[in-house]
C-alpha cells in the first residue's frame, strides 16, 4: 500500500517565493509541508544576489522620502508596456511593505538597505536608490544538522569564502587589497577566517546575498515545525472531484500520496532547464545558439508541466521570456565546467564588448538583462549569440575579467585551459579569438578617442547613476570609459545565460492557475518563477524577482488560509 501524508498546503519548492508562502500559511494556522526534489533546499534562491525590489518598503522610506506611489506606477507602466498588469501592481505596492514587516518581526529573516538605482533611473518614475534591500549575512550553524542540507554557493562567484558579485558592499576590500593597508588587513582577517571555516565546518559559514536569503527562510519555516522534504521529487497531481487534493511524490520510503485539505503551491523555479521549451522561448536557441544557465539544473519546469496536465496554461508572451545573463564557460579541467555570471566586469572602465566583426553593439555598462537583451538581437540571423569582453593588461590587473581574478592573482592557468585569449596587439588577439582584426582594431581606434576624456558617444557609457554604481568610482572624469591601449591585450568569450524565465502559468492575482477558459483548477496555485512574472519581460531594477516572488507568496498564502477560513 502507498504510504499516505495529510496535510492542510502542500508547496512544491525551496526558494523564496514556496518558503515564504509556507511560513505565512503556517503564520495563519495551517499546516504546511514543502517539498524539494533536490538533496538540497534554497533553489536559485541560495545561488542569486539576494536582492529584493520593494518600492515604498520600511528601508526605502527612509532612504529615500520622496519616493511616491504613483512614481512607481509610472515606472512599471514605462517598463512593462503592453504588459502592465493593474490589479498586480496595486496589490504588489500594498503587500510588498507588508511582507517585509511581518518577516522582519516574526521570523529571522533581516534585510538591509542597499544603494542600488533603478536599473533605469533616467525613466519616469525611476528612482536613484530607496527600492531595492538584501538579506542580512547569516550565520548557518544556526541551522544546526540542516546546515549540511542549504544548497552551496554558485562556485563561480565564490572566493575566499564570500559570494563575489555585486551584492556585496566589501568586495572593494578585495580589489584594493594590494594598493591599501585597510583592506589588505580586512582580506587577510577574512582568508583566516575561512581557513578555520573549512577545518572545522567544511564550508563557509558567514553567508551572504542569496545564500543568507534561503538560510534565513529555512531555519524560519523549520523553527515554525515546517518540514522540508527533501530528495522528494513530485510526480503528479492527485485531482479528485475536479480539484486539486494533493501530490504523488517520490520520497526515501519510496512512493508516497500526500493529500492537502487546502491545496498545492507550485514554486519550482520556472522553466530555465527545460531544454524543449527554452528552444522555443529563446531566440539564439532557436537559431542554433548556446545557452548556459547558471541556475540549478533541476530547474527542468516540473512545475509547469504539472499545471498543464491538469489544465493550466504556459504560453511563451513576452519579447524576453527570461532575465537574461551574459555568461562564460569556466574550464575546472577533468571534463567539468562552471557558468560564470558577468555580474562586474562590464561596468569597469577599460573593458569593452565586442561581437565576432569586432564592433561593439551596446552600453556594457547597462544592466545584465539588457545588454543580454541587447547581444540576442545584435546577433540575429547568425548561428552564434556570443560577444568579447576585452581590455588591456593595466585593467585585467586591477580589476579581472570574468572569473580571472586582478594581480596578484596568476593568470596562467587561464591562458592554458582557453577561458582567457591573449595577444601582444589587437591583431593577435583578434587570431586567437576569431575576431575580425579589421573591425577590432577600427572598434579600439574610435573608442579611445573619447575615452581618453572620459567619453563615449557612441553608447553613453556612464550617463545613469546605475552605469556608475558598479563601476569605478575612483575613476575620473567617467568611472566607466577608460581607454584600450597598453598591450597585451586580453579577452574572454560571453554567451547567453539566465537568472531564471518570466514566461510562465496564467494565474489571478492571488495564485490561482488559470485554465485557458478563464476558469481557476481549484486547489492549484503558483508562486515564484512558475507563475508568469508581473514585469512582462522586462527587468526595472535589482531584485524584481525576489521582490515579487515573496510577496505574491505572501499575498497566495493569506488568500489560502482567507479560503480556509470560510470553508470551515
């Protein structure tokens, strides 16, 4: 016989948008069980930056006073076009505030301010700071024996125990480790502290940026008496009576019915790995390009496959059905391979991007998601979506490039296993690469000209506060535009890659999925990447996933126990 579990919600997902639903569902009198098919939880949620956009949040309030309601209507109408959503953004505007209060004072997930703009601050109703906050750092031994249960950092941007991107206020410690005393002292006292981490725990154990937002909503949801199931894959749906009552799943006793009285939360990351339907989501999968995802490769859209088996619908909208991430290929030798998100490198002074006929085709200082956006139309028609990064020696060594770190770190492994191109002149390396050298040395001749002022009238690299808030500060007149000039030269080959997929199930406001007709499948919801995003393919600002994630979790979660309540 199969073994049987009963409870009052099911959520099918560890990341923030199912962990948040679980906690408030369970803040209300429910009992909540979440399950994860990885031996792990956190999702995507452990591996991003961590970041959470809440217009008008208790942070932003006081960052930032004069931010104002319908300022942030505008924006989202400027931003979302076609696809402003109304009746989503009233409710995101009125429960964003409300979620984090209520996480801030019931549980232990602590956010702090950040110093983020908009990503497009010079669009109406776009703000220059106030909207975007990041969990607090953790310390996961909290997590006692389920520490060894939270889902690893992203490998790539992990150095010295901390996650290298740009969520992280102290990295300038380490880009100044060599020209300053101060932050010589901090890395030195940082690398120590490692050390003793990886003697005694095996793993870093001061969290940051995503990991410490998933840790935080673990130990919350399992301090509330939340189980987390994992290594508990769902295989179906069970439907009775034409509503949804509960799950098959596999689990360490084999098959197991899980039954809900009050329903199923779908909250399994979208579609990012579904390697059927990114090719028909994708444009440069579709004409034959590589695509790299950084996110989890369980991220194969269970979630949505369950939906359209009971009735719900996924149809590919949105001009960008994905937060696109300019990616490389890191070579760790034996065969095995990681994705390394450009989080940084892009916005440095010195460093330009260039595709194979050695003409640049944006403002690599813009956000991630348009010059993503940007590389897949600029390469239309061909069979490779891809782009160089380059720059000469003087930028590598301050800054890196990629996942090659700045002096004194070696470069040489890099130039041997060909994650990094080298060439005395502009020429060479265009040979190495594949580039035309023509269009290479023309595309350098022409940037240098303004660069060397500060200018670049081209693309206006530096004209918004957000161009220059990941660049070099110390860098004058335009901490983005410094000339290519002093050989050798070195590049490193992009290709396209995600933060997760904005396509995805049709559902009201508060999480019902929709069949095609209209019509909800009773006791079905969905939350985080599996419900399509509110922002219609486009990316306004840091954090505009996790921000609506958890507080439509939040809002599907109270409407549940709303339900639950008139039932009774």
């Amino acid at each position: 016989m199969t073994p049987q579990y009963e409870c009052d919600l099911i959520v099918v997902g560890s990341g923030a948008a199912g962990l948040a639903t679980a906690i408030t569902a369970q803040s209300r009198g429910l009992k909540v069980v979440v399950l994860e098919k990885e031996p792990v939880f956190g999702g995507t949620t452990a591996l991003s930056g961590g970041v959470l956009w809440i217009p008008l949040g208790p942070h932003g309030r006081q960052q930032n006073a004069t931010d104002h309601r319908e300022a942030v209507r505008q924006y989202l109408m400027n931003e979302t076009g076609k696809f402003y959503d109304e009746a989503s953004v009233e409710a995101f505007l009125d429960n964003g505030p409300r979620m984090v209060e209520f996480f801030q004072r019931e549980t232990a997930m602590q956010f702090v301010p950040t110093l983020y703009p908009d990503y497009h601050p010079d669009v109406g109703g776009g703000v220059d700071i106030g909207r975007s906050i990041l969990a607090a750092p953790f310390d996961i031994r909290t997590l006692g024996a389920d520490m060894a249960r939270l889902k690893p950092p992203l490998k790539t941007i992990t150095f010295i125990g901390m996650m290298f991107n740009s969520s992280n206020a102290d990295l300038k410690h380490f880009f100044r480790a060599t020209k300053s005393l101060t932050s010589f002292v901090y890395v030195a006292k940082r690398l120590v502290t490692h050390l003793k981490e990886l003697a005694l725990y095996r793993r870093g154990i001061q969290v940051t940026s995503g990991n410490a937002l998933a840790a935080r909503l673990a130990h919350s949801a399992l301090q509330r008496g939340i189980p987390i199931r994992t290594s508990t894959p769902v295989r179906e749906l069970l439907i009775e009576d034409g509503r949804v009552q509960g799950v098959v799943a596999e689990g360490e006793h084999g098959r197991q019915t899980l039954r809900a009285r009050h329903g199923v939360v779908l909250a399994c990351g979208g579609f990012p790995h579904d390697a059927k339907r990114i090719a028909q989501a994708y444009p440069h999968v579709q004409r034959g390009g590589e695509h790299l995802s950084p996110t989890p490769t369980s991220n194969t859209g269970d979630g949505v496959r369950l939906a359209e088996a009971a009735g719900g619908v996924a149809d590919i909208r949105f001009g960008d059905s994905a937060a696109w991430m300019p990616v490389s290929r890191v070579p760790f030798g034996q065969g095995e391979f990681g994705v390394f998100p450009h989080l940084l490198d892009r916005y440095k002074p010195g460093v330009i991007g260039v595709l194979r006929n050695g003409r640049r085709f944006t403002n690599e200082s813009n956000s991630y998601h348009d010059v993503g956006a940007a590389l897949i139309r600029a390469c239309e028609g061909q069979s490779e979506t891809a782009m160089w990064l380059v720059c000469d020696k003087s930028t590598l060594a301050k800054y890196g490039l990629g996942y090659v770190k700045p002096a004194p770190m070696p470069i040489g492994r890099f130039l041997r296993n060909g994650y990094l191109f080298e060439g005395r002149t502009l020429a060479d390396l265009a040979r190495a690469t594949g580039i035309d050298a023509a269009g290479l040395e023309a595309t350098v001749r022409a940037y240098n000209v303004d660069a060397v002022r500060g200018e670049d009238p081209a693309f206006g690299r530096g004209r918004t506060s957000f161009n220059r808030y990941l660049a070099d500060p110390e860098h004058r007149p335009n901490p983005c535009v410094a000339p290519v000039q002093t050989g050798p030269f070195y590049a490193v080959k992009v290709l396209m890659g995600d933060l997760g997929t904005f396509d995805g199930l049709q559902t009201r406001v508060t999480g019902e999925v929709l069949k095609r007709d209209g019509n909800v499948i009773e006791g079905l919801y969905a939350v985080g990447n599996d419900r399509a995003s509110m922002m219609g393919g486009n990316y306004p600002g840091a954090g505009i996933t996790h921000g609506p994630n958890m507080t439509f979790g939040f809002v599907t979660a109270h409407h549940i126990a709303d339900q639950a309540g008139a039932r009774a």
